[in-house]
C-alpha cells in the first residue's frame, strides 16, 4: 500500500512511518521537510499536495498543531487519487 502520513517527521509520525516502512510505500508530508510540504490550514496547498503525491490508498495524519480550519480543509478536499478498492 502506499500511505501518506501527515506530520510524518514528529515523535508519534516517525513511529508509524517506522511501523508501516517494512511492508509498505511510506510518503511523508510536512510543514517544513518530508516528500511533499504541505500547510493542511491551507486549502491549495493540501490540493497542490495530492497532485504531487498521486494515488495513495490510506492517509495518516499525526500533525500535531492543526487550527481548526485546517480539519474543514482537509475534510473537505476532494481526494481523487485514493485508492478505493
């Protein structure tokens, strides 16, 4: 599977990207490092994001500093790149 993990690079994203590495594709998503950066307060650059980032088939966000509406944002984003099946 290729998963995204949101905050990635923080004490608890590290630990699941960690976990998951072994047995599947792991892209990492940040503020400041990681595959693709991204501001999930930000509605074109979560979209800029999925662009960048393809089809992935499970999203895992552990960013720890998320103003609320970074979650409308990123609740409302349309993700045609994740795998449905």
């Amino acid at each position: 599977m290729r998963i995204l993990i949101i905050g990635g690079k923080g004490t608890i994203g590290k630990s699941v990207a960690n976990h998951l590495a072994d047995s599947h594709e792991i892209i990492i998503g940040g503020r400041s490092n990681g595959d693709v950066i991204v501001d999930i307060a930000d509605m074109e650059s979560l979209t800029a994001m999925f662009e960048k980032v393809g089809e992935i088939d499970a999203i895992v966000c552990s960013e720890s500093d998320i103003p609320e509406e970074g979650w409308v944002h990123f609740c409302m984003i349309p993700i045609s790149g994740l795998n449905k099946n």
